[in-house]
C-alpha cells in the first residue's frame, strides 16, 4: 500500500519537530536549478543553496539520473562489505587531492568526529596519550555532536550538555601570536576552516594558514582542515586549502560532496591513516553506494575547469551588485569572503536588522541566509545562471528598501 497523503503546512512544523529550528514561513515543495517553489506556487530564487550544500542546483539532471540509475541497482550493503561507487569516489577524491586515504560518513559532523579522533589517535600511538591538546579558534564551527560541538568556538552551542571532552582550547582566528602562546609538545591537532563559515564568513589570512602549518611541523600536531562548507569547488578551488600553497594533514568535506544527498568524507595520508585497525571507527551507512554514487557524480562536474573558474566570474557579479547597492543604501562594511561564500558585513547601526532583512527577502522571492548576529550570507549554486544572480539581486534590493523604510 501506498503511503497515505496527510495535509501538512508550516503550522504543522510546531506540533510535530523539535523546536530546535526556526524555519521560514514557507514550505519549499520543489526545485529546479536555482528556483525553488512553496505550497503557494510562489517562486523564489535561491541564494542559500540549502546552506552550501545543492552545489549544482536543485535537481541537476545528471544528478537525477545517477539517483535513478543506483536507487534501482544497489543501496546499501553496509561496511560488513565494499562497494564500487565507494571505491571510485575515494579514488577520484585521492587523485584530486592531497591524501590517499578516505573515510565516508553522512554529515559534516561525522567528517570532523572522525578527524578529531584520528588526530587524537594518531598522537596516542605514535606519541604518547598526553599529546591530546586540540586547538582550535573563537567562532569556529565543526558541527553538533558533543566532541565537534566542543571543539567549536561558540559556548551558546556548547554550554547546557554536562562536561564537555577535556584538552580543547579556544583562541581568536587569524592571530598567530595567540596560537604560539597556547602550543606545545602535547599538543595532536590545530583545527581550523579556511573559510569560516558559521562564524561570519571569515577567510583565513595566508600568513595565518602558513604560519599554522609551520607551528604543526614543529610540535608535531596534526593540520585538520575543515572544508565541509569552504570545500568542492565553493571558494573556486576544488578544496580551498589549494589558495594557501599549504597541504594539510587531514581534511573534511560534506555539504556540497553530495549535491544535496547527505554523504561526507574525513581524507587523509597513508602515514596518519596506518595507525587505524579494523574495529576503531566506524558507522552503519557511512560509504553506501547511493550517497558515492550520487558524491562521484557531482565531483565529476565540479572538478572540472569550466565550473571552477566561472565560481571567480559568478563572485564579481554578486560584488558588483552588492557595492552599488551599498552606494545607494550605506548598509554594509565589508564585502568579504571567497568565491560564492559571500558574506555582506552589516554596519553596527544595523546589525540587529539581518533577521528582518532575511524575512523581507523571502517575500520580495528570494532566499538567502545569515552567518553570526550581523552578516548577510550568500552560497549559491556554482552553476547559477548571470539572469537569476540579476533577477535575485533585484528582489534582495527591494527588500533592503522596505526594511530600511519600515
Ligand atoms: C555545516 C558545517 C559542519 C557540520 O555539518 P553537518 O552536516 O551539519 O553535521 C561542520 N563544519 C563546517 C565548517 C560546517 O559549515
């Protein structure tokens, strides 16, 4: 029998979820490229891309396929077997990267749950179990599991869940000095985003990313990168660890890995990985052949040049809209971070306006997001096309206005 329809509407949402979201007021029912249509029909374009995640748009045909084609030949086998779709998409991620060793999970928090653990390991088998110190950087985030929550640097999503995993310690982004103060011999990892994301779109300095890697080298600590949101092609490199001339030791991706189908991936070296045995680590769906198969496809059409580089192209058309409509309207500070993860810095007489801003957006018909208290966020598809960047920005402009007017 068929599943039976019940009538569903966003009221619905607050009889039947945990209240840990607070979504728009409009249910999204279908998606084409960078449109998207509610319950009502209405259309929007989409700036948000499912928060760096539908890299290629909603429903990219390609896609499509490859989850028609694996839906109706194999699944699941979990990890009591391997599969093929797996072992090609760790290949492909191999020859693209700096690892040789791949471990699959299903979100960006299962990514870095794994890395922090590895790191960790790895430490304690090729050094001592004292070496455990993480450092890690005020505003960083790493997901939502008690180890990731932890190690990122914002108490409000930390706090409130009993102890926490000791030898964790915050210090700002971007200062060199504060992490030299802080390192030592027992120290197994820095983790760090080279784009944060989360905490406000906030690029790295290259000083910084060298100066880390260097720090790493002499204590001995490993280089965890975490590019679930900065990673697959968003910064206009495949991963953005390539910007920086640096090479880290491990490094996460999730989001945009899948086009939208949840998989992630913890990539690493053969040395760093040689200390792991069967039975370490591990996860049920982790590496299923439909989250691989749909993953190998969307690195196929994002590893390649023609969508890399129109990433650059696509980043100066938001800019560009964005500077003149700041000339007219004074409301940001900055225009900042790399490729299409764009952040528009609010001014401080107008950082409290980003959730009315976000509102008015979405009923002017176009969807977008924000990153902290006082930043507009932009991650599109990096296929989206110069019209819909056009038609949208004309839609954001007019809901600046009304905020503004209101
Ligand atoms: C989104 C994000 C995560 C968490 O990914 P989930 O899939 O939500 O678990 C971790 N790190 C960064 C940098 C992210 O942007």
């Amino acid at each position: 029998m068929a599943a039976e329809n019940i009538a569903v509407t966003r009221e619905t949402f607050d009889n039947v979820i945990l209240p840990v979201y607070a979504p728009a007021q409009f249910v999204p029912v279908k998606g084409k490229g960078s449109r998207v249509w509610d319950q009502q029909g209405k259309e929007y374009i989409d700036f948000s891309g499912g928060i760096a995640v539908t890299a290629l748009g909603h429903c990219h045909p390609a896609l499509v396929e490859t989850l028609k084609r694996q839906g109706e030949t194999l699944w699941h086998t979990s990890n009591v077997f391997t599969n093929e779709p797996a072992l090609r998409l760790a290949s492909k991620l191999i020859a693209a990267t700096f690892a040789d060793r791949v471990f699959f999970g299903n979100s960006g928090a299962e990514a870095n749950e794994a890395a922090f653990k590895l790191a960790r390991y790895y430490a304690c088998k090729k050094h001592s179990p004292f070496k455990s110190k993480i450092i890690a950087f005020h505003n960083a985030f790493h997901g939502r599991t008690l180890f990731t929550v932890s190690v990122g640097g914002q108490p409000k999503y930390s706090d409130g869940f009993g102890p926490k995993p000791a030898d964790i310690v915050h210090v700002p982004f971007n200062d060199l000095a504060a992490v030299k103060a802080v390192i030592d011999d027992h120290t197994c990892a820095i983790v760090v985003e080279p784009i944060q994301g989360e905490g406000g779109v906030m690029p790295a300095t290259p000083e910084f990313m060298q100066g880390l890697r260097a720090l790493c080298d002499k204590h001995d600590a490993l280089l965890v990168l975490d590019e679930v949101q900065s990673g697959m092609g968003r910064s206009g490199k495949l991963f953005s660890y390539e910007h920086y001339g640096v090479q880290p030791d491990i490094l996460t991706t999730a989001k945009a890995l899948g086009g939208g189908f949840p998989v992630s991936a913890m990539l690493t070296t053969h040395e760093i990985a040689s200390v792991m045995a069967p039975g370490v680590h591990g996860t049920t769906y982790g590496g299923n052949p439909l989250a691989c198969a749909i993953a190998e496809t969307a690195l196929d059409i994002i590893n390649t040049p023609a969508v890399l580089a129109g990433v650059e192209a696509r980043r100066q058309q938001f800019t560009d809209a964005l500077t003149a409509l700041d000339r007219e309207l004074g409301l940001f500070s900055e225009i900042r971070g790399k490729g299409l993860l764009i952040g528009a810095v609010l001014k401080a007489e107008h950082a409290s306006k980003a959730r009315d801003i976000l509102n008015a957006a979405a009923a002017e018909g176009v969807m977008i997001l924000t990153a902290g208290s006082d930043v507009i966020r932009f991650v599109p598809s990096l296929v989206i096309a110069p019209e819909e960047i056009d038609a949208g920005m004309t839609r954001f402009a007019a809901a600046l206005r009304k905020v503004l007017a209101a």
